[in-house]
C-alpha cells in the first residue's frame, strides 16, 4: 500500500491492482468502461479509495473534503498530484500519444461463489494451479470471445468448477454460467488477461512480446503443435502433458527452448 499525505494525517491507497478490494475494482471497472478522461478515471479512484465526500468550494480553485471526519481544503492542482498515486492504471503514451488500462491484475477477486446453492471454484492466483489441458481452452475460448460474445458463458465454465471435479471440457455448468453477475465476468476477465500477461513475461521464450497469437491462426492449433513437439508425436506422452500443471509444462518447455538455443550458438 501507499501512504498518502494530506496535512497531517496518513492514509492508504491500494498501489497496485492486486492490493483493489473487490469493491474498488468493480468502482474502477465501471469507469473504465464510461470511457471517460483518463486523469477523470485517478481523480474519482482516488476519492472512492479515500472514501471522501468532495464538494467545489465558492473559490473555484479549491475543494472542500471530507475523510473520517476530517476536513481538508485542497487545490486542484494538490488533488492531480495526489491522484497521480494511480498513473499505474494506464500504459505510457504510445507513438500516438494514446495511453490504455494496463491490466496486471493476478489475484483472483472470485475465487469462490455460489450459484443457486451451487459452490464454484476458480483458478489461483496467476493460475498457478491449472491443467495444462485447462489452460488451453481457456486460450482457444478466450480468442472465440473476439468473435462470439455469447462465449463468455463457456469461458466462464473454464475458469470456475465444482469443488475437485476435474476440468471436463464437455461438462462446463453453463446453466449457472449464464447467471453469473456482469461485474463478476468482467473482473475475472480482468484476472485472466492479468494473469496471462505475467505467464507472458516470465517465459518470453514461449510467448510472443505481447502475450498474444503471434501469426492469426487457431489458438487451440498452435498448442496442439505445441504439444506435439514436447511429446514428440508420442500419444502417452502427450496424455501426461495435457493432465499436468500449466507452469510445470512451461517450464519444461523453456528448458527445451534454452537447449535449442544453446544448441544453435555451438553449430
């Protein structure tokens, strides 16, 4: 957490979206979906994290808030600074001067719910305790999203099970999918492409810089060829891939990978 100074008092503010509550991120989800002024989006986070009532003073240049009980007087420029606590929400300005959400959100806000009496369980954090076979289809799904909306519900079937039922692609309880709250879909988007985007980074071998496809093909192929290379066309070995844990496979393909290239600087 960061410690916010404003006179003399100390206060909190989560510094990074692992530290959000569930609330602060679905506030922050909310607006960024408005698309409203990025400086907008740190100014209205600072004041919900701060839990602050904020009214414009007869002086224009000042703001009259209210925290605990304490009142402060704050200039507009002290409050862009104190919201500047938040720039880690969005990227740098690209070549074109544009800046985006920068998702880096790793911790599971959902990792258990219930629906209809029915109790679901979601992915660890960053998904470190997901099949490999799991993982890709929420890959192949999560590209089908791009083009079918409807497959979040089937997205959504992939990421949250039956407490130790193993992942059976053919049995995804989209009965209680499709009741699930839009605010908890969004964020465990959020979870997801955090996580990928961390699984991107610590394996740059693997993946391309960006995390993404890197040639437009079919995700669920391009594993498959993954696959087969680790297994060396070999059917059983193939089976054992697909059943152990995501982060095992990786890094075992990693190694691969080094060796490869360790293999080709010798020739």
């Amino acid at each position: 957490m960061k410690t916010l100074h404003i006179e003399n008092s100390e206060y909190q503010l989560p510094e990074h979206l692992n530290e959000m509550t569930v609330p602060q991120l679905v506030f922050l989800s909310k607006l960024v979906a408005m698309k409203i002024p990025i400086q907008e989006i740190k100014v209205k986070m600072l004041f919900h994290c701060l839990k602050a009532k904020v009214k414009r003073m007869k002086n224009e240049q000042y703001h009259r808030i209210s925290i605990e009980n304490h009142l402060f007087a704050m200039t507009t420029e002290q409050v862009v600074v104190a919201a500047s606590a938040f720039d880690y929400l969005f990227t740098k300005p690209d070549k074109n001067g544009l800046c985006f959400f920068d998702n880096r959100l790793t911790r599971n806000p959902f990792p258990e719910i219930k629906i209809r009496g029915h109790k679901f369980i979601a992915p660890a954090e960053a998904l470190t305790d997901i099949s490999y076979n799991r993982y890709i289809y929420l890959e192949t799904y999560n590209s089908v999203m791009q083009r079918k909306p409807e497959a979040i519900y089937v997205f959504m079937g992939t990421l949250f099970r039956r407490p130790n039922a193993p992942f059976n692609p053919d049995d995804l309880n989209l009965e209680h999918m499709n009741r699930l709250k839009p605010d908890v879909i969004v964020l465990m988007c959020w979870f997801y492409i955090g996580s990928i985007r961390f699984i991107a980074d610590k394996f740059p071998r693997i993946f391309p810089a960006d995390g993404g496809n890197a040639n437009g093909g079919s995700v669920f192929d391009e594993q498959m060829h993954l696959l087969d290379f680790m297994a060396k066309a070999d059917p059983t070995k193939k089976k054992l891939i697909r059943e152990d844990r995501l982060y095992d496979v990786l890094y075992s393909l990693d190694y691969m990978l080094e060796e490869l290239e360790n293999r080709s600087g010798l020739d």
